[in-house]
C-alpha cells in the first residue's frame, strides 16, 4: 500500500518542483529584462538631456558671440572699455549659464572664456588702446576653444549614449 500511494503521490510532487523551479527561472528572468531595459532608458534619457540643454546654451552662446563679432563697435579696432564691456558681457553670462551642462573636457574652457571676458569687460577706464585690443583678443581667442570644444562635448555625449546599452 505504501508503494502505490508513495507512486501516486510522486508524479505531481515532482511536477509542482519542476513547475515552481520553471516558473521562478522565468520570473527572474523578466524582472531582471524589465530592469535591465529601465536602467537602459534612464542612461539614453540622461545623456539625451544633458546634449539638448548643452546644443540649447551653445545656440545662446553663439549667438552672444555673433552679435559680439558683427557689432560696428568693434569694427574698426578702435573700440574704449565702456564698448568693450557692452559687447562681450552677455557672452560672459552666457558661458557661466552653460558650465552647469558641461562635459568635464568642456568646463575648464568655458571657465577661460569666463575669466577672459570678465578681464575684458572690467579692464581699467584708462588702459592703452593696446591693453583695450589685448583684452578683446584674449576674449576672442577664448570663445573660439569653446566652440571647439564643443563637437568634442557631444561626441563624448555620443559615445556616454552608446555606452548605456552596454
């Protein structure tokens, strides 16, 4: 009697193991694609985010810049402190607005623009029309490494979104 209750008995304890056995496996399995995907997600809407804002300050920034270079002011070279000021404060602001989206490689150049133009635009009332140039120069040069500085921010932002998926 023992024998036949213990047979009856066996075939669906063993399919109950084998079926909780399967069904753990497969809830592992999908929680585990569910987070994998999710971590995915968040990493791509990271990055995402930080090149948006960082294309959006560098539209701003740019056009600081624009309005600095084409202004008749600077024309001619034969610009005094007052219009000096003028031109590149707003390239200043611009540029500490956009340290807050950039790329480690990017801050310390956003940083000389910074410090340049805020020696431009502080430049002493009686500086030499060659200190005024200098400080314009100095300003210009800085703002041309920072958008340089730029395709290699959002390649680096290309390469951080390729390397989410990894």
């Amino acid at each position: 009697m023992c024998s036949w209750f213990t047979k009856a008995l066996a075939a669906p304890l063993t399919s109950v193991i084998v079926g909780g056995v399967i069904g753990g496996a497969a809830g592992y399995f999908s929680a585990k694609l569910s987070a994998d995907s999710i971590l995915t997600s968040s990493c791509t809407v990271r990055v995402d985010t930080q090149q948006s804002k960082l294309r959006e300050g560098f539209s701003e920034l740019n056009t600081a810049i624009g309005q600095a270079s084409f202004s008749p002011s600077l024309a001619n070279k034969n610009f005094d402190s007052k219009q000096l000021r003028e031109t590149f404060g707003p390239i200043g602001v611009k540029a500490m607005a956009l340290e807050a989206y950039a790329t480690p490689d990017l801050s310390p150049l956003l940083k000389n623009t910074v410090k340049a133009v805020f020696n431009a635009v502080n430049i002493n009332e009686e500086a030499t029309q060659a200190q005024i140039n200098q400080s314009y120069l100095m300003a210009i040069q800085s703002t041309n490494q920072v958008q340089q500085g730029l395709s290699k921010a959002i390649e680096k932002l290309n390469e951080d979104r390729a390397q989410c998926s990894n």
